[in-house]
C-alpha cells in the first residue's frame, strides 16, 4: 500500500475510535420506560404480535376503525428497538421497493399502486400532526445519485421510461452542474429528484409516538412479552407468553425477520444485516461545504449501494454497500456489529465528502432486514382466515407497513378491499430454498452485483437468469 493511501486508512479508522456499537435513534435519553409484562391471562378482540411500525399501525388502524375494538398488543423486548428503530429513517411511498421493481413485477397495476402508495404517505404524514408525534417528518424527498459513468446513463434512460409511462411527475433529471449545486460531491456526475416521494424522520421517536398513540386509544400493550406459540381455542386463537396467555377473536402477526408463529411462513423471508455510521454533529462550515440545503435523502445507483441523509441536528447518517447473509439465517445480536464493514463504509464516506475531513462517527450499528425474493411485502392468512401477517418489506417497510397495517385488517375482516384485490396482495413470492441453497444463491448474486458495479453495469449469465425468473434485483 502507498504511504498516502496508509495514511488515509488509519484517518478513516480513526474517525470510528469514538463510535458507540448502538443505533444513534435508539440513543436518546428521552426513550420511553418499557409498559410492564404481561403476567396471567388475558382476551381481546384483536392481538397484534410486534411492537415495530407493522404491528403499532395495525393496532392503532384498528381503533381507529372500531374504537370500541378491544386491541392488545405484545412485544417480545421494547416497542421500536430491532428495525423499526435501526432504520435510516427513509419513509417512501413506494410499496413495491421502487418504481422500477413494481414496472417489473405488477405493470397492469403499477398506477393504482403508485396511488395508494402516495395516499399511504399522506396519511402517515397526517398521523404524525393528528397524535403530535414529534420525529422529525421532512417531506423533502430524495434524489438517486449517479457515481459512475454508466450510471449517468441509466438515469437518463429510466427519466425516458418514466415520461413514456406518464409516470414522471414529480420526478426531475438533474445533470452534474445541477445534482452538485443540490449536495457538493465530486463523486456526483447525475441525479434523479423526486420531490414529493419520501419523507425523512426520526425512525425511533415514530415508533415510540405510534405506541402513545395506542395507548391514548385503548390499545393495552405489554413489552418484555415475546409469543411463544400460537394456536386454535375455541372460536378464536390463543398465545403463549412466558408468563401467562392470551384468547383472541383474531390475531395480527406484525413480526417480519422474527419466526413466524405461522411455520410455512418462515421459508419466505431471510434475514439481511445492513449497517449504518451516524457522524458528529456538523459544524456551519462544515454543512456549507457540502450545500445540502434542501435535506433531501440520497442513495447512490450502484447495485452495491449507499443511501444517506441529514438528522435534524445536522449530522450525517451513511449506510447500506455491505448486505451480510449469515449461514442458517439465523437472527442473532452477534450480527448486529460489524467493525470490518464500518471501516469500508467510512472509506466511502469521505470519497464521497473529502471536504469533511476530520469528521468523526459518534454511532455505529447494524440491524436485520426482512428480506423476500421479490423484495417487497407480501401479505395472507391462516387458520381458517382468524390469523394474517405482512412481511417481507425489504429495507422499505417505514411508510409500507402502514399500507401493510391495512391490508391484515381487510383479510382479517374479510372484506374486499381495492387493497385485498390487488395481485401484490393475492399473490405471494418464491420461497427460499434449505440451505446450503440459500447461502450458495445468495453469494453468487451479491458477488455478481458487485461485478457488475465494476464493469459497466453489464449483468453476467447468472443475474440474467434471475431476471427471467422474476428474482432479479438491481437496486
């Protein structure tokens, strides 16, 4: 290694000596105490298991439908504290895990979900003034970032697309003078805005507004309680928890990478470790160095890919690039800290910012997403129609899970629904196969997504035949 290449790593290096192994949200003084266990039995109406954002907007969907409904929720540990509080805080009104991936997988439909997708937005965003959850919502939008020559092109390729389809409003191609007069990169050579399409928000403090939002509803909701099974009793169903049960008329299951108390479920989705660096506060020279005026997300074009964005204390939140499968999918803490990938992700963090040199990470911390084979939820019931569950969201489950929220209660009702008659909804995705399988597929396609970041974008055989298959992935 050359002497200036030496230096700039242990700068790199040095900038984590200060960062503490834990979610920068999750580090707050202002957490709410854990509401006590659950002890002996209880009966509801409706159980939700899960206290992330799928389960806190399911139960509070449902008083809000029904206030007479009486609704119970349990969390295994503390309400937010695994993605719902890990996240970005990235909230999209995509439910299909962007655009590009709905065009592919749903085209006859894309319209009515690109609208229910904007309606879902709005409405989290009118939750969020209705119940004064204070998390920081910016609707500022986002912008995809070109780094690479073929890159540049592909935005402007897909611009094209979208105007075909009349579906870019909203949605502005930005050259280089443009995208750099947006943020100040000199990795930056195009940018795709949309304006209207993402809010940022403090993930943690959402979760914990929507839990006191339950609560001021009716919801009665127990931390520290984790279901240990599910099964028919009587007319409804009964769980188990360590120290007593629950009887309810019908059951929400809200518990996404965490086994599925409904067994076949469980071979739909495996866990994918992501990791994320949350820097110091920025000084006011600092911020002007780089512009960022406008607060927008940004994610980068590669396959291998970055997203980041402004906290509202001005620091800078990095993640994404390394996607770790462990062996088994077993979703264990070990995971949840990974100091080789924090190094690679500041070395790109000041490729991208070299005006921030001397920056430091006060924060860093992994998390495991939920992932499916077609990477955006997917949604059924059991046991005769008493029990539903939504998972499967992907890294994109911040605004989805409220449209997902809807969806569980409409199957659980019964009720035909424009959501419940949408083919996303009715049909499910490809299983993943036993291991060594899915260990063995999985690498082979990170490997040949990284190759292809490399080598102009161009997909080798076996991304190709994932694509015919319908489990290609490119984003």
């Amino acid at each position: 290694m050359a002497p200036s290449a030496m230096t700039r790593g242990n700068q790199w290096t040095t900038s984590l000596a200060d960062a503490q192994p834990v979610s920068y949200w999750l580090d707050d003084p202002g957490k709410p105490r854990p509401e006590p266990a659950l002890t002996g039995s209880d009966t509801c109406d409706l159980l939700v298991v899960g206290g992330g954002y799928s389960g806190l907007w399911t139960a509070l969907i449902a008083k809000e439908r029904d206030p007479g409904r009486d609704v119970v929720l349990v969390e295994g540990r503390e309400v937010g504290w695994a993605a719902s509080g890990r996240n970005g805080g990235f909230c999209a009104a995509s439910l299909t895990h962007g655009l590009s991936n709905g065009l592919t997988r749903w085209l006859d439909e894309i319209r009515k979900l690109e609208e229910l997708g904007a309606r879902n937005l709005d409405e989290i965003e009118a939750a969020v003034a209705r119940y004064s959850i204070d998390c920081d919502f910016e609707r500022t939008g986002e912008i995809d970032v070109a780094t690479e020559p073929h890159q540049a092109a592909e935005l402007r390729d897909w611009h094209q697309e979208l105007e075909r389809e009349g579906l870019a409003e909203g949605v502005e191609l930005l050259d280089t003078e443009a995208v750099r007069e947006q943020v100040a990169s000199p990795t930056f050579l195009a940018g795709l805005y949309d304006r209207r399409g993402v809010a940022m928000l403090h993930p943690a403090k959402l979760a914990w507004g929507l839990k006191r939002a339950c609560l001021r509803l009716g919801v009665r909701v127990y931390e520290n309680t984790p279901a240990l099974d599910l099964k028919p009793s009587g007319a409804g169903m009964a769980v188990r928890t360590p120290y007593g049960a629950i009887g309810a008329r019908r059951v929400a299951l809200g518990t996404n990478i965490f086994p599925n108390l409904v067994r076949r479920v469980r071979s739909y989705t495996v866990p994918v470790y992501d990791y994320a660096l949350m820097t110091e506060p920025l000084s006011d020279d600092q911020l002007a160095s780089i512009g960022w005026k406008n607060r927008q997300g940004l994610g980068d074009s590669a396959n291998q890919f970055h997203y980041f964005r402004l906290s509202a204390d001005n620091r800078i939140l990095w993640g994404g690039y390394d996607a770790i499968y462990p062996y088994g999918g077993r979703v264990r803490a070990e995971h949840d800290d990974r100091p080789e990938t924090y190094a690679k992700l500041a070395g790109h963090f000041f490729t991208c910012f070299p005006q921030l040199e001397g920056v430091r990470f006060s924060h860093a911390w992994g998390g495991a997403i939920d992932t499916c084979s077609r990477f955006s939820a997917f949604f059924g019931t059991a046991h005769q129609g008493k029990v539903a569950y939504a998972a499967g969201y992907t890294g994109l489950g911040v605004g989805a899970t409220r449209f997902g929220a809807d969806v569980m209660l409409d199957l659980l009702a019964g009720e035909r629904t424009e959501r419940t008659e949408l083919e996303m909804v009715r049909k499910k995705p490809l299983p993943f196969p036993p291991e060594p399988f899915a260990w063995t597929g999985i690498a082979l396609t990170k490997w040949s997504l990284a190759r292809a970041d490399t080598h102009g974008g161009r997909r080798n055989l076996w991304l190709k035949t994932m694509d015919r298959l319908g489990l290609g992935f490119d984003s």
